[in-house]
C-alpha cells in the first residue's frame, strides 16, 4: 500500500481534485496538513490567508466580516479559495459547523497547483465564465441559477411578427425567445405556442408576436439557488424559465439544466409524482421516501432544507390526489383552497407525519356542492393515508365536515376561538395559525390568514392563552439540568425530541410571529421576519434557531438510523446513545428553550 | 408537642400541599391532545379567585380593625366587596373585550401613547408596592411570633421567603393549588371563630353569635360596649368618623381595586365572559365567607383580651391581671415587640385603658393608675392571638398560622410577578431598550422583584400604618389615578390623550401630597408637615379617604384638557363603540 | 516533573551505550525534549502490525508513522515499512491482512527502526495503548542497539479512558477501540486496516482529544504523558 494513498484517494472524490492524475494527487497529498477543529471554531479568514483547505470530514460555514452566513461546506468541498457569493467576492471567515477535520494546502502549494494544471487554475479563478465552463468539466455542484445559463438570452421585439420571431427562434436554434418591450422582458413565446396558438389555428404569421406569446411570465432571479428554482418549476409545472437581473434578462434555464447539474435530488421524485396517473401508482412511489429521506439526512443537507423538500414532496402528492379526483368528478362548482396546517405548513415535515388539512370554500356550498366536496376530500386524505401520511388523531382533515367550510365560516372559527379560549380550541389555534394553500385559490387562505393574524395579534388576552398551552410543553430538563425521560411504565423510552424540543420552540417561535403579526408559517422564516419586525432581539432569535437546528439534526440522523435498521422512525431518543458533547450541547440547547419559556411566562403572567 | 413544632409541621405540611398539587398539575397538563371538555368549573374557580383576592391584610389585620376600630371598620369591608363587584362587572369585560390584560397597557393602546402606558405603569408600581408593604408586614407579624423572635427579623424572614416564593412562580395560576390555599385560608379562619363564638354565646355559628347575647343574658355587643367604655375607649358600635370621609374611604377602597393586576387577571384566565361572571358571583360567595366572619372574630377577640386584662371591676384593687401571672401567649408576643407593657404605678398589675380620655384618665388616677400600661398592642396580632387567648387547642393555632401565611404569601407573590412584569416588561422592554434579550428582561424583572420587596419590607418594618391602612393607601392612589383613565376611557369615546395624561398627573399627585403632608414624606417619620388628626383634615377627610376625591380631580382636569385639545384618531373612537357593543351583532351579519 | 527528569537522565546515559547512532541521536534529543502544548510540539505518531501479543515470541511486520507538527499532521510525512521477518505471519494475517509473501517482500527491521528513530528524534511519541507497541520497540531496539530507550509518550487510550472516568462515564468493553472513540470524536472511517493508517488514525484522534479538551486554546501536554 502506498505511503499518501490514504489521501489520493479521497481527494480523488473531491471536485476539482478528480480531474488529476494519480501523480498530480500525490504530490498535491504530500503537501496537505491534517488539522482537526472543534465544533463553533474558527478555521480560517479570507483576509489572512489565501491557502486551500479541504474538509476531509465535518461541515464548515462561511461568514462574512459581520458574521452573518454566506454559505456552507461540507465534506469533500473546498474553501479558502477567493470565493463569488451572489456575484460579489466578499472576505469571509470560516468556522466550524460540526467537528472538522481539514486538510490544508499551504498558499505556495495551492499556487503552485494552479501553474501546474490550468483546469484547477480556471476552476478556481474568480472569472465568472470561467468558472461556469470549469465547472461544467467537473462537474462541481453550483449553487446559483447564473452559473447554469449556458448562452445569453434570445430576444425580440414585442413589435415583431410570428415570421421574424421563427426565424429568430430557427436561426437562433432554440426553442423560445423573450419578448421585449421598452427594455423590459413583457411575455415568452415558445416553439408549442408557435404551434398551438399559430399552426394549429391557422394564425395569420405576419401577426405581432405579442399576440401569441404567454404575457408576463414567472421569472427566477439570477441569484437564487438551483433547490429554489428547481422547486419553483415543480410545483408550477414549467419548463422554461426566464432568468433576470435587476429586472433584465440574462438567459434561460430549464429544468433539464436543473436537474442535469444536480444528479442525485429528492426533487426528482417531484417530477416523478408529476407524471404518474393513478393512486396505485402513487403508492409504488411513495415507498422510495423512506430510502430517500434517509440519505438526505446523511448527505448532511441541513434540516431546514431537509424540511422543506420533504414538504414538497407532501404538497405534490397532494396535488397530484386533487388533480386525479378531479379528473373523475370534474371541475369544482365554485373557488376553493387546500389548505394544509401544521408542520406541512410550516414546510418542516420529516420522516413520520400525520395529515392535517382542510377545505377553504369561497361561499357556503348548497347540498349538491357538499357532496362533491365530500368525495373530493375522501378521496384525498384516504389517498395520503395510504401513501403513507396517516390520518391526523384530532380530525383536523378536510375529511371532516367540520374543516370543509367558507372562508367566513373559517373566519367564525377564529373568531370563536380568540373570543373564547378553550384549552381545546387553543390547541386547535396553534395548529392553525400554521396555514398554507397547496392547491386552489391562494386568496381564499390569504385572506384567512391575514385576518387571523391580526386578531391574534391585537388581542393579548388570547396570546395569553396560548402562552399557556406553550408553556405546558416543557424541554425534557428536571432540577439540577437532568434530562428527564419519558417513560410509558414500564421501561424508558428516551427523550421526546419533537414534543419537548421542537414542538417548544415552534410553537414560541409562532407566539413571536402572531405578536409582531407575521404570517409566514415556516419558523426559520417567522424567526427572520419577527426580528426584523423588533419582535425578537437578535441573539434570542438565533438562540432559538441553533437550538431547533441542534435538536432537529439528532433526531433526524435518529430517525435515518432507524430506517436503516428497518425500524419505525420515533422522536424518542436514549441520552446514552449520544456522545458526551452531543449530550452538553443537547441539554445547552434545552436550556435555551427553558430561558425563552421563562421569558414568555414572564410576559404573559403565566406560570 | 409544644406549639412551634406543631406549627412547624402544619404550616410545612400545608406547603407541600400545594407544592405538591402545583407539580401534579403540571406533570399532566404535557398531553399531545387535550381531552374534550376539560376546564375549571366555577366554582373551583371562584374559590381560586377568593383566593387571590384575599391577602394578609383580609386575614390577619382586617378583624384586628375591627377589633380596635370598632363599627367604622365596616368601610374596609363594604369598600373592597364593593370594589370587587365593580371590577367584576364594569371593567373587566370590557378590558377583555379589548383583549388587553394589563391596565397600562389598556390606556397606553386607548389612548395611544406610550406617555399614558409610563404614567399608569407607575400609579400601578405604586399601589402594588403599597399593597405589598401590608403583606410583608402580615409575614412579619406571623413570622415573628411562630419563630419567637422580634418583627423585624419576623420581617426579613418574610422577604426572603416571599422573593424564593415568587421567584418560583408563586404557584401562580395553577387553579387547584388556588384551591387548596383557600381551604387553609378559610378554615384557619373560621375555625377558631367557631370555638370562641361557642365559648362565648353557645351560638357555632359566628356571625349570628355576634348579633346574640352571652350566657348571662346580656347582648355580645352592649356587653362588649360596656367594657370598652368602662375603662374610656369609645363604644365599640359607635360611629367616629364623619359620614362624608367614611363614604369617601368605602368611595376610594371601592374604586382602587379596579386596577391591581393581580386580580384582573383572573377574569381573564377562563375562556368565556360568562364562566368568568359566574366565579365572579361564587368568588364573592366564598369572600363573604371571611368577610363576615371577621366582625365576629374582631367583636370577640377585643372582649377576651379585655376580660383577660381586666379580670375584676374597674378600679377595684385586684380588678387587674397581676404582670407576673400574665398568660403564655402575652409573653410570646412580647418578644416580637408587637406587645409591650410598662408598669408605671408600680403595682405589678396592668392597667389597660385609654388615657387619651381626659375625662376617664382623672378617674384612672384616682384609682392610683400612672397612664395606661400596655404600651403596645399592635392590631394586626389580633387574629393569630385570638386562639391562644381563647386558649383553643395548639393545632387550631397552628393552623392560623398557616392560613395568615398562605393569605400573605399568595397575594404578595401574585402582586410582586405583576409588579417585576410590569417593570421588566413594560419600562425596560417597552421604552428604555426595546432591543433587549430575553435573558436580560428576566434578569431585569429579578432585579425589579427583589427591590420591591426591599422597599416593601422597609416599609413593612416602619409602616405608616396597620397593615390594612396601608392597605388602604394602595388602594386610593388606584382610585385616583387609574380608575378614572379606565372609566373614561371606555365610556368617553373623544377622552383623548392628554386629557388622560393630566388627569391621572393630577389625580396621583394631589392624592399622594395629601398622604404625604399626614403621613410623612415617603412614610419617612418626622417629615409629617401636619398632625394626622382630624382636626387638620381637609373638610374632615381623611389621608385614606382622599383617593375619591383625587379621582373627581381626576375627572375634572380630564375633561377639562380633553375639551381644549384635539380629539383622538377616528380609528379609537371606533373601537370603543366596538367595545361597548357585542362582538356576536356584527358577526351574524354575514351568516 | 521528576518523571520528565528521570526520563532525560536516563536518555541522556543511554546515548552513550547506543550502538546505533540513530538511537543515540533520539536519546540525546530525549534528554532536552520540551512539552509545552499539541499545537508547539512535534509529536510523533506511530504504530505497528504485529504477528502476536507476545513480546517474547512475536514480531513486529509493519511500521507506519506519522508526524505531527505546529498542530497539523503533515501527509508528506506519512510512512509504511513492511519488515521482512523469517517466519511465517501465521493467523495474525486475518487482522493485518498482510500475506507471508509481503512481508518478505519488506525492509529488515533494524533498517525500519533505523527510519522511525531518525523520524522520531525530538519528538514526543503518540500510541493508542502504547504499552504493547512500546514493549515490542524496546525489544526489538535491545537486539538491535544493545540499549531499550526511554519513550515520552501521548497514549490516546489512556488519555481518553481518563477522561471518561474523570466524567464518569461507563467504559465498556470495546469502547475505547480506536475506532470507536474516533466514531464519538466524529471522524471518518477508515475501513483498511495497516499501520499508517492506524498511525494517522491515532494522530488525529490525538488532535481531536486535544480541541475538545481545550477547545480555545491548545492543549497542554505534561499532564498527559507517560514515561516508558
């Protein structure tokens, strides 16, 4: 065995290492220096230093001067390089997300690399083509929608016939232009509306182009993710998209482009959901989440991420339901919405979830209206029960009647329970105050919303309440910082994660959002946004935020590990199974959870 | 066993009790799913309002008034039923309809400003640490005579007890250990008020004992209005004040509990308006329970500490309790100081009389009497004393105690929360640095809570008053300042801004400079610019009695500043019409 | 203080008897070795593949070492000697995985000590459970040079079963593997299983230990030495 093939053969999964040869790795090896980093330490500043470093095994995040998140690394990526965040090259300082091990390459070493092999050189290079072309070749993982477009946009003039535009389109050899008016990007034309709207209609082709083409169409920023535009499209159900910048466009993207340049994605099975015709079908899909869900976990995507893709592929199955009962029953007899509550509102579904969910109608439905909804939403939940995501325990399901009304029949509910609090009808708020459409009029449920929250909002005396009903979800930590774990008489089963770790600090999290009258659901996003609103001091809300992260990662990497074993995943989880610092950092978090339940009790007087 | 172990165990065992019910509660309350229907009936829930309701200065000092005050002291009791009627009927709703729980915030939203919010935030600051010095000072009195040592360490006892009380939570909130507190409380209470009405009358029952005669024939009250008057105090059923300050203070007691916090809250802490009525109805029921029970205790307690003084006739020469056989209880309660006796003439035997009677004071010296002897009797040691002077078996004194202690414990803890809220929430958090962290606002209500009780023990120890005047005072700087912005703005949709802010300026500061001027600045002895007499009163009224007339002030310049200003924003208008009209009339609308 | 001490006194002497001027050198180098803390000294990591447990009888068929320097494991310094011994690997190829043919494909072992003595001068060594590859290098330098050096030495075991008493915590059996505790540290898995490896395996082990027992600032490494 050689001496440095330890190294070689690591680097060799490593992008851009895998385009060298073994001799190139081995003398690329032969200068690395292995250095381990304790979670929360700092690596590394962009300022001080220019080497290269490799994460041999942990995750790194960037920072910039004012520590805020720039991005993140995990194993087998690079930093150190000057680095382009959204388009701008920016100092950073990394730091050390988990335990790290990293392999440095001192500054000469990394220079010398460069000289030796121009590809790595190019890949490292700030220039933005360059870089896109580099990272074509090796096929690096790229983070923005801008490093995908592959030439500049094809545009014409929205004063330009049918003829000139395919022409343009044929000489052009693409498949849509953009349509341009005054500079600004007003409509798209592809070659099926040039076939449906023209050909097959027997359309005059000395018409403008304007009158063919699909106006104002959705467009994805040049700096969002490729997770982003990938979802965006899923769910819309488009191919092509323009891309813009400051209001211009730059190019197009498809979802081909998409997916090629990330070859392993839970979003595939988007797609897959998309394209199949019967609910046995569904059912055959639904077996892969399990398998799919635990290799998101292991491939160390974080939770947040983990949450939302995993709700996507909830809000697909669903509307795919829809879509199929619809076929059947036909069109609905008036507007509606289908909205879901809870953590698939609030996009941070994991492996084992229940359904809750609910029928927003736009007017009070007479007998017939009633029936067809009712099939409707049989049809639905029994369908997401049999793929997996079974009934909700308290009912709250579109298939009960009672969660299949108006929108002012919703309001009347809400009413009822601000005006009147039950411990019932709290517990019933808290889960709908997580609100969001997956299918139908999306402002039917914004309506709902918004009057939701401000009444929540302006009345104390319910947020008192609910403060409470907070408050009766304690972290699993008894006197002297001991955990406390949940017993069901006969033996121990662990601590309760969901219930005494993430369930506390959604639901302080939601408290936060209804007093600065937030109305996202999702509580990354409501602990942003209520900070910003002066609601939450800034280090509380990442306090809170490190701690659901915390939290939500052991029990994911919990739950993976049970799928592994074949076992139901649970929430419950044995402190011995954890290492010491998991332990200390576990109950740190907790401890966090307790002072913000402390702080609310404070607040509202409720002890 | 000796009565301080006894009182040990039973006010230990009371304490577990409801630290015991407070972790049983909340180790069940942790369910995914609630079980349909669970609630508090009301009346659980009315006797956890008595609970709250009823403090130190109900418990311990109210019949120790009554006692030495006599028939006036019925203001304390008609003001604070009154008080509670009103609150449960005028103000609450409303608020809740307005879906604010605390009175600051109430005015600083109606009248849209933060200037408001400070100045109720103070005038309420003020009268609940007011009402805490009476709580202390009940603490000390029971602490100091069940550990044997003077008030003052009874006092800071007290404190220390009353920061780790509230610091836990003051069990707060939890329904059932409300519950169990007013057990004690009221069985404390009403127990021994039973042995000595049996004792006295043959009647159980005390309040029909009061009105009945003893077993020589003689009415209770005449009997008692004999002996008082026999050695030159007024008769006991005697009115001394004039009628305008006694309805001024049943005025002012009545208004000023409009606003402490710590009962509002319980209005707003069962889901409907109407369950909330309801235990407010049976709340006033299990009140009536002490309140009318301590006439009783007050009338008996002054009869058997006056037969058990003046064992003989008047001016006989053995009419008198030699000092040397003086009971045990007498000599436990001198050494808390609360109880003193000089002997002037040198007998040996106390003289126990009112010397400031010039009239009777003559006659006292020609039976040889030097000044009455009993140097001190403080009025508060009056119901924890009443067993052991009716010499009633050592648990039933026990568990006096008890009750004296959870009265005082329960309300102070409930006011303190209210009080370090208020400040570490609505001063720090709302107007000095909005910015805060969570840590630091708690820190900060710490802080705020231990300094109060450090003022309020202070004060406890140099009182300006007997707990329930104290008491008293709380409750008129309420009247006069917050009672009015409440009322006006509910019911006076163009009361603006500034009218409210003056008005409530005006009410406090004539209020608390006529308090001053009587009592001293700060309370501090000495800095009295006249003699609390009745004499130097304006019109008669009394420093206790003036809040209502801070609170026409109130009014007054309200009105006054509101008319020559502008009016308040359309928006506030409409919500206070909304107030004043149903939610459900507007709702059914769109059916 | 006087372990550290006696430790030098005795190199110190020893140098002179050394009939290998590789081992004099260490020795002299031992006599004024310096431990002050994981990221100023050089260290040294080290491990064998034997053919036994037993000193007497068992030899010693792979070296691989590792140095350590300013905190950071350098690669380039990474090294494997197969030895050439004269009998056969027997059973114990089940765990090394290393064949008769191999090993006599390999280096003689004075040459192996030779390079791993001149690789360790100066520095402080490190061992997971030293005292079974510290046994075998005393004997083997005994036949070699005549003299059995002294060893200042980090043992990542040792280190790591104190800690857990010290925290109290249960230590079963198995768990102090080098494996296992690398797996609570969070480090990879290295599934082959050679001296090299094992020798940077316990380097970064020992880097590990190190952060997160000093997570601010650098471990300081006297009171974790044992002297052989």
């Amino acid at each position: 065995m050689h001496d440095l093939s330890l190294a070689t053969e690591f680097l060799h999964t490593a992008p851009p290492f895998n385009t060298l040869d073994v001799d190139e790795l081995q003398s690329v090896a032969r200068k690395l220096e292995a250095a381990y980093y304790p979670q929360g330490k700092t690596i590394f500043s962009s300022s001080e230093s220019a080497g290269l470093a490799v994460i041999r095994k942990g995750a790194v995040r960037l920072l910039d001067e004012q520590r805020r998140f720039l991005d993140k690394r995990s194993e087998a990526e690079l930093f150190g390089h000057r680095i382009w965040f959204h388009g701008e090259q920016k100092n950073y300082v990394a730091e050390a997300e988990e335990d790290c091990l990293i392999w440095h390459l001192s500054e000469a070493g990394f220079n010398e690399l460069c000289e030796r092999n121009p590809l790595i050189g190019e890949y490292f290079s700030s220039h933005l083509k360059t870089r896109v072309s580099a990272a074509t070749q090796v096929s690096h993982s790229v983070t923005q929608i801008r490093d995908l477009l592959r030439r500049g946009p094809v545009l014409i003039d929205s004063t330009a016939s049918i003829r000139q535009a395919a022409r343009l389109m044929s000489s052009e050899n693409v498949s849509s232009v953009l349509v341009m008016q005054d500079q600004a990007l007003v409509g798209i034309a592809t070659d099926k509306d040039l076939r449906q709207r023209v050909l097959a209609v027997d359309l005059d082709p000395a018409k403008s182009i304007a009158s063919v083409m699909t106006e104002k169409p959705m467009t994805l920023a040049a700096n969002s993710g490729v997770d982003e535009a990938l979802l965006l499209m899923m769910r819309e159900n488009y191919h092509h998209l323009p891309v813009v910048e400051d209001g211009e466009p730059l190019g197009l993207v498809t979802a081909g482009d998409l997916l090629r340049s990330q070859s392993e994605h839970p979003l595939r099975l988007v797609r897959d959901i998309h394209k199949k015709q019967s609910l046995d079908q569904l059912v055959h899909l639904s077996r892969r989440l399990p398998s799919l869900f635990e290799r998101m976990v292991n491939l160390g995507r974080d939770v947040e991420q983990i949450g939302r893709m995993v709700t996507h592929i909830t809000d697909a199955f669903t509307v795919k339901l829809i879509q199929l009962v619809q076929q059947e029953l036909g069109e609905a007899p008036m507007k509606f919405a289908w909205v879901v509550f809870g953590s698939q509102a609030r996009e941070e579904q994991t492996a084992r979830t229940d359904q809750d969910n609910g029928l927003i109608l736009e007017r009070k439905a007479d007998e017939e209206e009633v029936t067809y909804f009712a099939k409707l939403s049989e049809f639905v939940c029994d369908g997401l029960d049999q793929l997996g995501y079974v009934y909700c325990p308290g009912e709250i399901m579109a298939l009960n009647v009672k969660w299949r009304v108006s929108l002012a029949k919703w309001k009347r509910h809400f009413d009822q329970w601000i005006d009147e609090p039950e411990p019932k009808s709290v517990m019933h708020s808290s889960i709908f105050f997580d609100m969001r459409c997956v299918h139908g009029e999306k402002h039917l449920v914004d309506e709902l919303l918004e009057y939701a929250t401000k009444r929540a909002k302006d009345n104390r005396i319910f947020r008192r309440f609910m403060a409470a009903n907070v408050l009766s979800h304690r972290p699993p930590i008894g006197f002297f910082r001991r955990f406390v774990q949940e017993d069901d008489g006969t033996q121990s089963e662990g601590l309760n994660l969901k219930h005494r770790g993430i369930v506390p600090i959604t639901d302080l999290v939601r408290m936060r959002a209804l007093e600065s009258g937030v109305k996202e659901a999702n509580t990354f996003s409501r602990i942003e946004l209520a900070t910003q609103a002066g609601a939450m001091n800034e280090s509380d809300a990442n306090s809170l935020r490190d701690a659901l992260i915390l939290i939500n990662q052991i029990r994911l990497a919990h739950q993976a590990e049970q799928m592994k074993n074949g076992q139901k995943p649970t929430n419950f989880v044995p402190p011995e199974e954890l290492s010491h610092l998991m332990r200390r950092n576990l109950k740190a978090a907790f401890m966090l959870v307790v002072e913000a339940q402390n702080a609310l009790a404070l607040r509202y007087q409720v002890h | 066993m000796d009565l301080q172990t006894l009182t040990y165990i039973v006010v230990g065992a009371t304490f577990a009790l409801y630290i015991g019910i407070a972790f049983w509660s909340r180790a069940s309350s942790t369910g995914e799913f609630y079980v349909a229907g669970t609630g508090v009936h009301p009346i659980a829930n009315g006797m956890a309002t008595a609970a709250d309701w009823m403090s130190a200065a109900s418990f311990i000092s109210m019949a120790g008034l009554i006692a030495f005050l006599g028939y006036d002291a019925s203001v304390y009791l008609m003001g604070w039923t009154g008080g509670y009627v009103l609150l449960a009927l005028l103000l609450a709703p409303y608020l809740r309809k307005f879906g604010k729980f605390t009175v600051p915030e109430f005015i600083g939203d109606r009248f849209y400003s933060k200037g408001a919010r400070l100045v109720a935030v103070i005038c309420l600051i003020v009268a609940s640490i007011t009402y805490v010095i009476g709580q202390m000072k009940g603490v000390g009195v029971a602490f100091g005579r069940f550990l044997e040592v003077p008030f003052e360490i009874g006092v800071l006892v007290g404190m220390g007890i009353v920061f780790i009380y509230a610091v836990m939570g003051g069990m707060k909130g939890i329904t059932y250990t409300q519950i169990a507190q007013y057990c004690v409380l009221i069985f404390a209470y009403t127990v021994p008020a039973i042995f000595i009405a049996l004792n006295l009358t043959g009647n159980p029952i005390p309040q029909l004992g009061l009105g009945g005669s003893m077993a020589d024939g003689v009415a209770l009250l005449d009997k008692l209005d004999m002996v008082v008057t026999d050695l030159g105090f007024a008769a006991y059923t005697a009115q001394k004040g004039t009628t305008l300050n006694i309805f001024l203070l049943t005025l002012s007691l009545m208004i000023g509990t409009a606003g402490l916090p710590h009962v509002i809250v319980r209005f707003f802490t069962v889901p409907k308006v109407a369950d909330a009525r309801i235990s407010a109805g049976w709340a006033l029921v299990f009140i009536a329970i002490l309140y009318t029970t301590a006439p009783a205790v007050g009338a008996m307690a002054r009869l058997n500490l006056m037969d058990t003084i003046q064992t003989g006739e008047v001016g006989a020469a053995d009419g008198n309790l030699i000092y040397e056989e003086r009971p045990e209880w007498f000599k436990n309660w001198e050494t808390t100081g609360l109880l003193a006796f000089e002997d002037k003439n040198g007998d040996g035997r106390i003289q126990y009389y009112n010397d400031k009677n010039e009239e009777f004071a003559a006659k006292a010296a020609s039976f040889g009497w030097k000044g009455n002897e009993m140097v001190k009797v403080d009025r508060d040691i009056m119901v924890l004393a009443n067993p052991e002077i009716a010499k009633l078996p050592n648990w039933v004194i026990a568990l006096v105690a008890a009750g004296g202690l959870a009265a005082a414990l329960s309300t102070a803890a409930g006011l303190l929360l209210a009080i370090s809220s208020a400040i570490s929430h609505d001063v720090i958090k709302g107007m000095i640095a909005p910015g805060i962290s969570e840590k630091k606002e708690l820190l900060a209500s710490r802080l705020a809570m231990a300094g109060a009780i450090a003022v309020a023990g202070y004060l406890g120890m140099n009182p300006p008053g007997f707990a329930a005047q104290v008491v008293a005072l709380a409750f008129g700087l309420a009247a006069s300042s917050i009672f009015p912005a409440l009322m006006m703005g509910i019911f006076n949709k163009k009361m603006n801004r500034e009218g409210a802010i003056v008005g409530m300026l005006t009410g406090l500061s004539t209020t608390l400079i006529y308090i001053f001027w009587f009592k001293g600045w700060f309370f501090f002895p000495g800095t009295e610019m006249a003699a609390n007499t009745p004499d130097n009163w304006f019109m008669g009224i009394s420093p206790e009695a003036f809040g209502a007339v801070g609170a026409l002030l109130n009014f007054i310049a309200a009105t006054i500043v509101s008319k020559i200003t502008a009016a308040p924003p359309e928006h506030i208008q409409h919500l206070v019409e909304d107030i004043r009209v149903p939610k459900g009339a507007a709702a059914a609308v769109d059916h | 203080m006087l372990q550290r001490w006696r430790h030098g006194r005795r190199c110190r002497k020893l140098a002179g008897f050394s009939s290998a001027p590789e081992l004099s050198n260490y020795l002299e180098s031992c006599a004024s070795l310096a431990a002050d803390r994981l990221d100023n000294t050089p260290l040294i990591s080290v491990d064998l593949e034997l053919t036994g447990l037993e000193k007497e009888h068992d030899k010693i068929i792979a070296i691989g070492w590792t140095l350590i320097e300013d905190g950071k494991i350098c690669l380039g310094s990474n090294r494997h000697l197969l030895i050439n011994i004269d009998k056969s690997v027997g059973a114990s190829a089940a765990i090394h995985e290393l064949m008769d043919s191999e090993v006599a494909a390999g280096d003689e072992l004075e040459f192996g000590l030779a390079e791993l003595f001149r690789a360790a001068q100066g520095r402080i060594w490190i061992f997971h459970h030293a005292g079974l590859d510290v046994g075998f290098l005393k004997k083997a330098c005994e036949q070699w040079a005549g003299v059995t050096p002294g060893f200042m030495v980090l043992d990542t075991l040792r280190i790591e079963y104190r800690l857990r008493k010290r925290r109290e915590v249960p230590v079963k059996q198995g768990d102090l593997q080098l494996s296992e505790i690398r797996r609570v540290y969070g480090l990879p898995r290295y599934t082959a299983h050679n001296a090299l490896i094992d020798a940077l395996a316990t380097a970064e082990l020992m880097l590990a230990i190190g952060s997160r027992m000093e997570p601010e600032g650098s471990l300081k490494l006297a009171p974790h030495l044992k002297f052989f």
